[in-house]
C-alpha cells in the first residue's frame, strides 16, 4: 500500500513532535571571523532555498506543518539553534556537527552509522552532494554563526569560438549590463575586438576581427563587474583561452593549394619525361593517396602525412622549412606558406587527414 506523503513527512529534522511555539525576531547576518571557509548565506541559506523550499519547510508547506521547522530566509538560523526545537534538542550544535541532528537527517545516519529515524532529508528531492554537505559541517565546526560570505568577484569561465569574427565569452555570474557591452573591455592579443553583446545574464558575445583558424588565442576582460559591482581581478580568472577550429575541406582547400603551387611538370605533376620529386605526384586525383600514411622518400621514418599528428607529418616540416628537412624548403624557390595558410593545413591533418 503506498504511504501517504503526510505520514512520510512526520519526522523531518527532529523527532515527530513539533517544535515549542517561540516567537522570533530575524537574527541579521554578521561578517564571518578571519579563516571561515563556510558561510550561512551561501553554503546553508542556500541550499535550503533550493532543496527545502517550495511546499516543505515555509509557512504552509507539509514539512512544517509537521514538525514547525521553517526554513525560509528570515527565520531559517533561530529555527536551527532553537533549544526547543523538538525534543532531542536543537538542529545545530556549534562546534560539533557530528552530534547535529541537521547533519544526522542529511547523511541519513548518525555517527555510529546507524539509520537515523524517519526519512533522510531533503525528503523527494536529490540528495546533498558530498561537497554541499561538507560545507555545512565546516560551517558548524567553525562556530555556527548567521554569516555572510566575502564578495566574490566575477570570473571568466569559458571562450568559445562561434565562427571566425565571435567568441562567446561565459562568466561565473550576472554581469552589470553596461560594463558587460563594452568592447574595450576585452583584449585578445592578434585581433580586434569591435563589439560586445550581452547575450544572456553570464554571457558576452564579442565581434572581432578575423580570427586564423586553429591558433591558440586568449581573450582578457578588465573592467566587467557583476550585478552588485564587484569587477573582474586581474590576474585572477579574468581570461580564457580559445580557437576557431574550422572544417578544412581536402576537395576544396587543400588540393587547389597544391594545383597552383607543387603539381606542375618537373616538380610534383605527373610526367613521362620529367619524373616528379620524391617519386610523388599532387595532381588532384591522385594527391591524398600519395601522401597520406605513405612513408617519404627523403625520410623513411616518416610519414608524408601522419593523420592526427601534424607535427609528425614529413609535409608539414617541408613546407615550413622545419630545421633538419633533407632538400630544399617547399614549395621550392618560394613564395613559402604564410603562418595561416600552413594552418590549414595543420588543421586538415588535425581533424584526420580526411578525404572530404
């Protein structure tokens, strides 16, 4: 037979008997001391709005109908350290979280590892994690005061290339609109950045100039302050790294490169006469089969191209003049590759040498 949700509920945090009447007054929240790693209004408050609230422990919720224990924000820490909170004492023994019955109801034992009675908490909803928990021991261990935790300022968390003119820049929370859509507050070394859109709460897209596919760029962000004023630190989680990765086509960007400037007769197109240089031929048909996975001529411990790996791909050190290469640099007699076409390159070997 299934249980009703009334009578699972009846024991929450204390025993089956509702707390005393008291009347509260609202405790006011005080600077943690000097060393407090955990704090009432993020690391309990917290977690109470997000896994009590909402038709539990405030005002009309079954929880508190069945045992008075409210936790809602105005009276949540009077509740807890009430001395008459249910008959086996208050919820929170400062200094001692392994004999807090909070601490028994969210691990579900106490600690001799037995069950503790009832349900573990919170009741219907995931379980605290492992960190979550820890937290709210510390914040026991250290003295169980009403605290607030130090501003922390905003950070950069992530950059992701969207194409090759935007990077879209994720911080650790709501930024100021204002400073947020500031180009000037952003600063990549290489490109310009030309504007800055607040695309959600903790999220920036930023135009830029053009970006060259597959380098390794960094994006900084002084000035960008969240919704209370706090701005990012320099120095300290104010950047983020990024790249603009896109899909190198063989057909259409890899073999026109070899038709204009290594497929010709005497150097590496097909002829009777003039037999081509390493014995490999880069007329488009035949290119990729030539090079990819085939060991090179003027050095047999490599491959031409080794798929994945391009700075093991003989082509790759012939074309960027790699110190150690046997023979002339390629193409030969120049003009050589500039640092972005070689890229592609690169890349086109990165994503698997593929013949598409």
């Amino acid at each position: 037979m299934r249980r009703s949700i009334g009578m699972v509920l009846t024991v929450l945090l204390g025993c089956s008997s509702p707390q005393d009447p008291v009347s509260f007054s609202q405790a006011s929240y005080v600077d943690a001391p000097s060393g407090a790693t955990a704090f009432y209004d993020r690391d309990l408050q917290q977690v109470f709005d997000r896994s009590c609230i909402g038709g539990c422990h405030e005002p009309g919720g079954t929880g508190n109908a069945q045992t008075g224990l409210l936790l809602t924000e105005a009276v949540s820490f009077e509740e807890l350290l009430d001395q008459t909170a249910s008959t086996n004492g208050p919820h929170v023994l400062p200094g001692d979280p392994d004999n807090s019955l909070l601490v028994w109801k969210l691990e579900g034992k106490d600690p001799s590892g037995r069950a503790v009675f009832g349900d573990p908490m919170p009741f219907g909803r995931a379980m605290l994690d492992k960190k979550e928990i820890g937290l709210i021991r510390t914040w026991i261990r250290e003295g169980a005061i009403r605290s607030l935790a130090p501003p922390v300022p905003p950070s950069v968390l992530a950059a992701t290339s969207l194409d090759n003119v935007s990077v879209e820049v994720t911080f650790s929370e709501a930024l100021d609109p204002v400073s947020a859509a500031n180009p000037e507050n952003y600063q990549i070394e290489g490109v310009s950045v030309l504007r800055a859109r607040l695309e959600a709460p903790d999220r920036v897209v930023l135009t830029t100039s053009v970006q060259t596919p597959g380098v390794d760029l960094i994006v900084v962000a002084s000035g960008v302050r969240d919704v209370t004023g706090d701005a990012v630190v320099a120095g300290s989680g104010d950047r983020a790294s990024f790249r603009f990765i896109p899909i190198v086509s063989f057909a259409s960007q890899i073999v026109p490169v070899f038709t204009n400037s290594c497929a010709f007769v005497g150097c590496h197109g097909a002829s009777d006469r003039f037999p081509p240089g390493e014995g490999m031929v880069l007329d488009a048909p035949v290119a990729r089969q030539n090079i990819v996975d085939r060991a090179s001529q003027q050095n047999p411990q490599l491959k031409r191209v080794m798929p994945l790996r391009p700075d093991e791909s003989y082509l790759i050190q012939k074309l960027a003049g790699t110190e150690g290469i046997v023979g002339d640099r390629m193409p030969q007699g120049g003009p050589f590759f500039s640092p972005a076409e070689l890229q592609i390159f690169r890349l086109w070997i990165e994503q698997g040498a593929q013949d598409n």
